[in-house]
C-alpha cells in the first residue's frame, strides 16, 4: 500500500465538535499542518468527513 500526506488548509473554528475529533486525530494541529498516513480506507473515510478542511496527495509507498 501506498501513503497518503494529508495537510490542513481551513480552520475547525465554527465547526461541530466530531469534525473537530476527526481532524485532530488525523494528527492535524493547525492550519498548513501536515503529517502522513498508511493510505487505507479507514483514513479515506476520516478525509472525506473532513475534505472542505483538508487537502491530501497520494505518495508512492515503499
């Protein structure tokens, strides 16, 4: 499987608390904060609950 970089463009402020959940355990601090996951469907899941906060890029794995 490959890896997945997920980096955080829009802030959680005004946004329900299991975005909020959602957002930080992707591992995500702040806005442009960026950090790099095992690309699986459990992430894609969490990515596409919070897609209008986030952006992602698939990266080859090795």
């Amino acid at each position: 499987m490959g890896q997945i970089k997920v980096r955080q463009k829009k802030s959680v402020i005004g946004q329900s608390q299991a975005l909020r959940r959602v957002v930080k355990s992707l591992g995500l601090k702040g806005i442009n904060s960026e950090k790099i996951h095992k690309d699986n469907n459990c992430i894609r899941g969490m990515i596409n609950k919070v897609i209008h906060l986030v952006d992602y890029e698939l990266m080859s794995g090795k």
